[in-house]
C-alpha cells in the first residue's frame, strides 16, 4: 500500500504528509511547471476588456476565473512538492517561506525600483535573490533526504530498497 500511495499522482500533488525522494520531486516539479509557464503566458495575454468586447462579460469572467483557480491549484501543487521535500529533509514546513516569497518579492522589488536602486544596490539584490533560488534548488534537488525514518514519516527510498530485497528474496528462494 505504501509503495502504491507514492505512484499515485494525486497523492504526490496534493498531499501535504510524509516525504519525497529527490527523483519524485524533480519529475513532479517538471510536470508542473511546464504547464505554469504555459498558463502563466495565457494570463499575460488575457485582455479583459477586449474579450468582453468580443464575447460577453460572463464569459470573460469565467475564463478569467478559471485561469486563477488552474493558476492557484498549480502553485499549491508544487507548495506541497517543497513542503513534502523539506519534510524529506527533516526541516519544517516553515522554510516554505524562505524559498519562494523572498525570491519572488525581492526580484519584483528589485525590477519595480530599479531606476531608484541604483545600479549597485539592484545588482547587489539580484545576487541575493540567485543565492536564495541556487540554495532552494541545492536544498530541495540535490543534497540527500535524512536517512531512515525521521519526525515526518519513513524513509522514502528505504521502502523502495526493501521493498526490491524482498522479491529478490522471494525469487531465489523459488
């Protein structure tokens, strides 16, 4: 049941209990923001007003809403990717608000105040916010979850590691 839970994709998007491994989180992220960078497109193009000129303002509204809902499900999603790859890591779910809100806020507040910044202090800012995104991505993809079981559940590849001993020795004992 365990190893059935992690290959249930639902389950991977949306839960916000137990851990993940490096590979899951790196595959589960990519199939997610493929289609944020899509969406994220389709909303940059959205005209309100041109497509209530076009069509009506309901359906405009419906569009309009559905693109927020698809665009807000999507981030929630990959939120509880990094949360379930932080728990992997044996950090608290805390962490969640270092990695991409002070990214995010710092980048736009850097682009909106550029001109008022300064060169030194914009470049000095924009090196903050590639050390915080260069941390998040060597946090969550490349540095190892804590072995064995921690506060957070099992070992995500130990369960996959005995789980492939078992039939192993299921096979050489027939």
């Amino acid at each position: 049941m365990p190893e059935s839970r992690s290959r249930n994709w639902p389950h991977l998007l949306l839960g916000l209990r137990g851990r993940i491994d490096r590979m899951r989180w790196c595959i589960a992220s990519l199939v997610l923001i493929i289609p944020l960078l899509v969406l994220l497109k389709f909303v940059d193009w959205f005209n309100f007003e041109a497509l209530s000129a076009a069509t009506s303002r309901s359906a405009a509204l419906v569009i309009g809403a559905f693109l927020a809902v698809t665009l807000l499900l999507i981030v929630f999603c990959l939120m509880a990717l990094m949360l379930r790859r932080l728990h992997d890591r044996n950090r608290r779910g805390w962490w969640l608000l270092l990695f991409p809100p002070v990214p995010i806020v710092l980048a736009s507040s850097v682009s909106a105040f550029a001109d008022d910044l300064g060169p030194t202090l914009s470049s000095a800012l924009s090196a903050v916010v590639l050390m915080i995104t260069i941390g998040a991505l060597l946090e969550l993809g490349a540095l190892p979850g804590t072995p064995g079981p921690n506060q957070y559940g099992p070992d995500p590849l130990a369960k996959n590691f005995s789980s492939a001993g078992q039939s192993a020795a299921v096979r050489r004992r027939s």
